[in-house]
C-alpha cells in the first residue's frame, strides 16, 4: 500500500512539474511574434487557457502587464508543496 501512494504522489508531483513548464513556456512565447498561432503554441493554449483564465477574470491587467500568469504559477506552486508535506504527513 505504501509503495502504491508514493508512486500516485510522485505521478502527481511530475504532472504538476510539468504543468508548471508547460505555462512558462506559454507565457513565454506572448513575447514572440505568431508563436502562440503555431501548432506547438495552440497545443499548450488548449492545456494552459482553462488553467490561466480564472485568474484572469480576477486580476485585471496593470497597464500593458497581465501578471495572473505569475499568480497562477505561484498558486500551481503551492498546491505541489502542499501536496508534497501531505505526503509527509501521511508516511
């Protein structure tokens, strides 16, 4: 039973790593030219977009900088260092 926990909670702390990744990178690629237009760019918008658009809906843009991307990475954070010390707490 154990072993079968640590492998969901490492598969989950792996997703949410590369979950992590994924929203750099399309965060990232707003800074170039038709990069989100690419396939590669409309595949990490249909996985990124419903993850980032709450947080657009509640911080509003300060001038020309949409800063909810890095509210949702911080938040995306926090839930992998919680579900990191609720594995703690478990074992």
């Amino acid at each position: 039973m154990q072993s079968v926990l640590a492998l969901v909670f490492s598969i989950l702390d792996t997703l949410l790593t590369f979950f992590s990744f994924a929203l750099i990178i399309y965060i990232l690629l707003s800074w170039f030219p038709n990069a989100r237009e690419s396939s590669f760019g409309q595949i990490l918008a249909k996985i990124c977009e419903p993850y980032l658009e709450p947080f657009r809906k509640i911080i509003p843009p300060l001038g020309m900088i949409d800063i909810s991307p890095l509210v949702a990475i911080i938040a995306l954070n926090l839930a992998r260092s919680g579900l990191q010390q609720l594995y703690v707490m478990i074992t």
